[in-house]
C-alpha cells in the first residue's frame, strides 16, 4: 500500500516561507494531478494548488502570487512553496494525488503549519 509522507510543517512568523514535501513510500502510475489542501477545525478541506500531468498550475485566490507548487516525478514528490505567510495560512496541509483517471487517490496524514508572531 502506496503511503503519502509530509513534511516541512512548523510554526512561522507572519510574512515568512514554508517548503511543503510530500513523497509517495513507493510507485505510483499514471499520475494524472498532485494537490494540496488545507483544513481548519470546523471547515471544509480547501484546495490550495494544483499540478496536473501536463504541469499546469492551478491556485486559489488566496494564495496566488505567495504560492509555488512543483513536483520532481522521478521522486514521486510534490511541493508547496508558500511565500509571505498569513496567520490566516494557519492550518492543517494535506497532500493527494489522483492516478488513474480519478480511480485511485492517496492523501497524506497532514501537516501542520502555523503562522504566528
């Protein structure tokens, strides 16, 4: 069973950065889209940002422009750069990716991040 391992969570200041890491313990084919999202006690899981096959990005209003998401296929990895942090950032990050036209979807166990002074 394919595993979805995060890092890189952590307490910073406002206006500081986060590299978010999320690396599958082993193969996993026909990936078709790599995300993040983020969920805060009493909301629903948000979508962050987007990576498709293709490479093209998608991001939420909220954090275009602070956000970079990437992936290195060859490492089964996938990344959330975030940039000039908000206390309203603060959450629960978790990873996902789809394979297999939507048919089989990992998450990660989340990670958390908070944005305080």
């Amino acid at each position: 069973q394919v595993q979805l391992v995060e890092s890189g969570g952590g307490l910073v200041q406002p206006g500081g950065s986060l590299r978010l890491s999320c690396t599958a313990s082993g193969s996993i084919l026909s990936i078709y889209v790599m995300d993040w999202y983020r969920q805060t006690p009493g909301k629903q899981r948000e979508l962050v940002a987007r990576i498709l096959s293709g490479r093209s990005t998608y991001y939420a209003d909220i954090v275009k422009g602070r956000f970079v998401i990437s992936r290195d296929n060859a490492k089964s990895t996938v990344y959330l750069q975030m940039n000039s942090l908000k206390p309203e950032d603060t959450a629960v990050y978790y990873c996902h990716i789809g394979a297999n036209g939507g048919s089989t979807n990992y998450w990660g166990q989340g990670t958390q991040v908070i944005v305080s002074s």
